[in-house]
C-alpha cells in the first residue's frame, strides 16, 4: 500500500470537564480500528496523549502533524473533529494542511472531511468545538467566583479538610477531615511552642502520627514542603484568596489569627525557618547580652581521670557571629543554667490551696462578664443590621431607573463603595466571633495562667530537654545571658504574681486564702493578675 493511502490514528482524551462524556482512549482505538477494517485504511502509526486541547502544545499531536509534513502519512483517522483541536492555532493549522493536499483525508465514524471539500462545515465544527471550550471556561470560572464569594473555598481542599462529594454543583462545602483535622492541629500546636523546626514536625506527623497526604489518589508521607504549605496557609484560620481577593470562608477554623501571626514570626519574614537541628535544650531562644549573637548549646565531651571513661557535658556559649566584633563572654554549664530558671520559677510559684480558690473566682467573674458581653453584642448587631441596609440602599441606588445613565452613581462608585461596605461588614462579623469567644478565651488564659504558676516549677524539675525549653519559653520573653546570668523578661500575669506573692510573704501572720470571698480577690494581693487578664 502507497504512503498517500497511509493513515495515522490519533487518540485523545482529557480530564477537561467537555471531556467526561467522551469514550476513553481504549474505546476510540477499538472503534477506529472498525472503520479502517470497513474503508481498507492502512494505519502507518498510532498517537495518543491525555491532554486538554484548548491550547496549542500537545506533543503527539505535534509530532503527529510534523510527520505528515514530511510524507510518512496523507491521513488521519480520529474519533471526532473536536478530538484534534480545541482552539484556533491547531483548528487553522489542521485546514490549511487539508487544503493544500498535505493532508488528503481526515476520517471519522461519522464522515470523511477531504481535500477539495467545501472547508465551511469543518470551520464551523472546529469554532464550535473552540467556542464551547471558552463559554465552558468562562462558565466554570463564572461558577467557583460564586462558590468563593458565598465563603467555600474552590479546589482541593489542604490537608485536615475535605471536599463535598454530595453536595449540590457549585455549593459544595468544605468539610472537617475527621481523620487529619486532629493530626494537623497538632502540628500547629508544636510549631506554637516554637521549639520545633518545620522538618523536625514533619517527621513526628509521618513517623508518630501516622499522618498522610493525598497525592494522586495515593496515599503519601508528609515532606517538608507540605510543612511550610500548611503553616503559610490563611486558610487554617478562616480566610482564602481567590481571584485576587480576599474572602472569609465558612468552614470550621483550625486556629486562630493570632495563632497564625505568631507562626509567621517564628518562620521569619520571608517564611524561611528558623530551624533547630539538633534536640538540645534552649537553642535558638537567647541572646548574648554583650554582642547580641544568639546562644547556642552544645555537647562536650571529656574523659574522666578517674576511670578513663568519657562523659558528655551540655553547655551554652555565646555563636560570636557578628564580624568585627569582639565578644568575652565565657561558655555557660547546662546545669547552672537550669538553677537560674529554677529560682525564677520558685519565684512565682502559688501554693495548690489558692489555686483551687482562684478557679471558683474565675467561674464567678464568667456570670458578671456574660451581661456586659450580652451589651456589647446587641450593639455590634445594631451596627451589623445598619451595615446590611446601607447596602441594600446601595444596590437600589445603583438599579434605579433614575441611574440608567449612571449620573447619581458611577460604576466605579458603586464598585469602591460596595467593596467598602462588605469589608466593613466582615469586620463587624468578627468582632461578633470575638465577642462570643471573649469570656471563654479570657478564662481560658487565666486559668492556664494560674495553673502554670503552680506546677511548672514540678514541672521543670522532672522534665526532658523539650519541656524545659517550653517553660523557659512560656515563662517569658527577651531571654539575655551576660556574664554568666540569665536575665528573663516576665510575661506581665506572672510578674503580678510575683509581686501578689512577695505582698503576701511581708505578711508575718500568713493568710488563709481559702477563706477569702470574691470582693476581696478583686481587691486583694492577686486582683492585679485578673485585671491584667480580663483587659
């Protein structure tokens, strides 16, 4: 058989959503094979490819049409027009071959398109296929627009979440991921502490947790990539961009958006972490009090005379990083350390009785601060109401047959004055969240307050590495060592305390605290720890 009566098969078949309805790659073969055997084709060779045809770029197709250029087939043989092109370049290319007779015949079940033909019904065919494709793409983009305004984020939903499978089309929610949703919390919860490198997570959720990812429908380890994904990603607290802006979603937070601000601080302005590599107690937390540098820890190791044997000593010791400038600050033992911490901390220990006590005040302070939370939501609601009629108002102005000119109100106007408004609106609406989150949140720190204050000094004593580095962390901040002692920078509640407690020791004849009522915890020697919290 002469190469002119030669055929090549082409097969495509996309993920595109035109294409779900179309036969797979393995029924068009068998179906084409069926019309060469009916028109006696000779088949010189076979493309196939997965790929959207909506722009040019396919590299079967490429190579397909580069070999009919060269001679090796005057044919082609496909299921439909629209399986070689969807988009004008391919559409014109494939035409003009078949006109000048570089192409002799395109061939489907359903008809044969050859040279010397009136090219009108494949022109219209092929701008049908190319047309259906952009009102598609319009109407989808159209449509995950509306799914993102109404506060669902479009796409694949990241780890802990998951999406929809039976909700209805273009309103599908994101849901909890029962399964993932505690696993990712819990990276969070590490990488607040900020002890934890971004690697060092990643592997304790793959190794410990169990926690996977999804990737092709197969299930995979975590890498750290996913690491920085998750802890950069606005979602995980209620926001979302799409489309260049910004929209509150609807789905259940993971955490909170000061949660998030201190996760970026840790990773640093550009999200590079800042990474710990190695499990050692307080790296990468203070700073050396002459030249600013940060404090390392490192492992010693020295053989004893006594034995010969070799013993491995911790200690901390100025990195001296900064060029130019000398640095006299002497290496610090691990164990001395730990005695500064351990009498800060003494300092500011309460005894069990009055913790016990502090509680039933808090549980008190929760009835009195209900009805002034009770006032502040009625008027944030009075002021939400007021926002939505403002916009109604907006909408009325914009449609009016007084404005079919747009001499009241521009489209831009209306565009700048909208966008204010709905952003006002979301502001209001998290003011509401706040509001009804303010008095368990603000019971929460208190009484975790307190409850540090009495057994982290236990604590610290019969801790590891990590949980020693989490106290000292918890307990302050602008942690500085110079000439051997540690300075530390106490959080405000507990420098309260450890006024409240010094008060306390001035008087000789002791207190019972157990037997103090609530007016005289609001005016006593610790009101100032409440005060400091409730504001």
């Amino acid at each position: 058989m002469q190469t002119k009566n030669k055929y090549f098969v082409y097969l495509r078949k996309s993920t595109d959503a035109e294409d779900r309805q179309i036969q797979s790659i393995e029924d068009q073969k068998k179906e084409l094979e069926k019309v060469a055997r009916q028109f006696q084709l000779g088949i010189a060779g076979v493309f196939q490819e997965s790929k959207s045809a909506k722009a040019p770029g396919r590299p079967e197709f490429n190579k397909m049409i580069a070999d009919i250029r060269k001679g090796k087939a005057s044919g082609i043989l496909c299921w439909k027009i629209n399986r070689l092109a969807r988009n004008p370049v391919d559409g014109g290319e494939i035409q003009w071959l078949l006109q000048q007779g570089i192409i002799r015949s395109i061939q489907t079940p359903a008809r044969e398109y050859k040279t010397g033909d009136n090219i009108i019904m494949m022109s219209v065919e092929l701008g049908m296929a190319n047309q259906f494709s952009l009102d598609l793409s319009k109407d989808v983009r159209r449509g995950m627009i509306s799914k993102a305004e109404k506060g669902w984020r479009p796409g694949r939903a990241p780890i802990g979440y998951k999406n929809d499978r039976y909700g209805e089309k273009g309103d599908k929610k994101v849901l909890v991921d029962e399964k993932k949703f505690p696993g990712v919390r819990k990276m969070w919860d590490l990488m607040l502490t900020g002890n934890y490198s971004v690697p060092k997570i990643i592997d304790i959720a793959n190794d410990k947790w169990g926690l996977r990812t999804k990737y092709r429908k197969t299930e995979t380890k975590l890498e750290e990539r996913h690491g920085y994904t998750i802890f950069t990603n606005p979602f995980y607290y209620g926001e979302y961009e799409f489309a260049g802006n910004i929209h509150q979603g609807k789905h259940k937070p993971m955490i909170t958006r000061d949660e998030f601000d201190f996760v970026q601080k840790i990773l640093g302005k550009k999200g590079k972490p800042q990474t710990r590599h190695k499990d050692l107690p307080y790296r990468g937390i203070i700073r050396c009090g002459e030249c600013g540098c940060s404090i390392t820890t490192e492992v010693k190791i020295k053989r004893l005379k006594s034995d010969n044997s070799l013993k491995s000593y911790l200690y901390h010791r100025c990195t001296k990083r900064k060029l130019g400038v000398k640095c006299n600050q002497k290496p610090i033992a691990y164990d001395e350390l730990n005695k500064q911490v351990f009498k800060t901390l003494n300092r500011i220990t309460i005894p069990q009785s009055y913790l016990d006590f502090a509680l039933e005040v808090l549980n008190e302070e929760n009835v009195l601060e209900s009805e002034n939370r009770t006032t502040l939501i009625k008027n944030q609601q009075k002021a939400f109401d007021d926002c939505l009629k403002r916009i109604d108002n907006l909408i009325k102005l914009y449609i009016s047959p007084d404005n079919a000119k747009r001499e009241l109100l521009s489209d831009q106007e209306f565009k700048d004055q909208k966008a204010a408004l709905l952003k006002e609106k979301m502001n209001i609406q998290q003011e509401l969240k706040k509001l009804d989150e303010r008095i368990n949140d603000w019971m929460d720190l208190t009484e975790q307050t307190f409850k540090f204050a009495t057994y982290a000094k236990a604590n610290f004593a019969n801790g590891d590495y990590e949980t020693k580095t989490r106290i000292l962390h918890a307990l302050g901040s602008n942690f500085i060592l110079k000439d051997g002692k540690l300075g530390i920078e106490l959080k405000k509640q507990y420098h309260l305390i450890e006024n409240g407690i010094k008060a306390i020791e001035a008087k000789s004849a002791g207190l019972e605290l157990e037997k103090f009522s609530i007016e005289k915890a609001k005016t006593g020697v610790y009101a100032p720890v409440f005060d400091a919290l409730s504001g």
